[in-house]
C-alpha cells in the first residue's frame, strides 16, 4: 500500500535525505535519483515540492539559517546575562563547527559545496549585524559604549570575522591567527568607544592570545 503522507513530513524527509547525501557526496555528486532512492518517492512528488536539486539546497540553506538565526536572538535577548558575555555567546552560537552540526560545517566548506558555504555566509551577514546591534545598544545606555553607529560597526565585525576567520578563505598559522584576534579586539573596542581592554574576554572564546595588548 502507497503511504500518503503530509505534504511538511514529506518535504522534510527530502531534505533530510538531501543533506546527509550531500554531506558523504558533495552537491555536484549527488543526483536527484539518489535522493528519490533515499526517500522512496516517484520524481513526480519530488518535483511538487522541489523544482530542482537547486531549489533543495536553497531549502537547506534556510533550514540552517534558521535555527543559527534562531538560536542567535533567543540569546541576544536575555538580559540575564551581562552584555559583553552575550556578543560572545552570540558569536559562539553561530559557529557551525560545534555538536551535532559538526557534519554540516564539515560538508559546507568542501569544495564541491562552495555555492552551499557563499550562501551561509550571506545569511550571518545580513542576518546577525542587526541581533548584535540590539546588545550593542544596550551597552551603549549602560555607558559600556560609545558610537553613534551601533549597527554599521556590527557589519564591519561581522563581515571581518566571517573572512578573515574563514579557513576557506585565509590559511594562518596558531601565531598569526592569535595576532589577528588581538588586533581585531583592539579594533572592535575603539570602534565602539568601549575602555581598552574591556573585550578582551573574547580571547579566551577563540582560544588564542592571553588578552595582554603588545
């Protein structure tokens, strides 16, 4: 007997078969059969909720994006937790690379998935500047900070951290990695007026440096 199953169940049952086959084959070694095999779907129930292989990963990308979004402002927002400790939570959180999603980093920064990791990249750009501005903006009224650009100084980090920091795009050694995050805490601090020296917390987020300025 054919099983009819909701159209939600249906779709995330592709995209679960999607993303574990793109993670062992890439995205370019993966067809469409190997998913309907997958699944055990005709191509015809396939194509009623994806138009393409395309339109699948655009699916995970949101999937993924959502629950770093997601996982980002339900942080940003409790106020329980003092500000500076927040932005570093906030940027622990989107760190793909931790827990169960450690298969998802892994398959994003293969070559053959480079489509896959531009479009995460796109998501923490747009996305994550406005949920840190809130916190930023906090500390502004907590005299923490001082810009009269709490938002465009969160663009600025975001899209330095999300290149610099990116194994894909730069190599570095241990040494050369702990130089930029100095430099890149020094920078955040007067970039924001915070006191010198007040972020250097982050240091021991990114396991490099002992906080000391040169």
């Amino acid at each position: 007997m054919r099983v009819v199953k909701k159209a939600e169940e249906r779709r995330n049952e592709i995209l679960d078969a999607a993303d574990e086959l793109f993670g062992q084959k890439g995205f370019d070694g993966t067809s469409t059969n190997d998913i309907l095999e997958k699944v055990g779907i005709a191509r015809g129930t396939l194509y009623h909720h994806f138009k393409s292989k395309e339109d699948i990963m655009d699916a995970l990308i949101d999937r993924y994006a959502v629950h770093l979004l997601d996982g980002a402002q339900q942080i940003a927002e409790d106020k329980s937790i003092p500000v500076v400790e927040r932005i570093i939570r906030v940027v622990m959180a989107l760190n793909l690379s931790g827990g169960s999603s450690k298969e998802i980093m892994e398959h994003i920064h293969k070559p053959q998935n480079a489509l896959m990791h531009q479009k995460i990249q796109k998501v923490i750009i747009n996305g994550v500047p406005s949920i840190l501005t809130g916190i930023i903006r906090e500390g502004i009224e907590q005299g923490m900070f001082s810009t009269p650009f709490p938002y465009e100084c969160m663009e600025m980090v975001v899209i330095y951290a999300n290149t610099v920091f990116d194994d894909d795009m730069i190599t570095m050694t241990n040494e050369e990695r702990g130089s930029r995050m100095l430099a890149f805490v020094c920078n955040v601090e007067r970039l924001l007026g915070a006191a010198s020296g007040s972020l250097m917390d982050v240091m021991q987020m990114f396991g490099g440096g002992d906080g000391k300025q040169p």
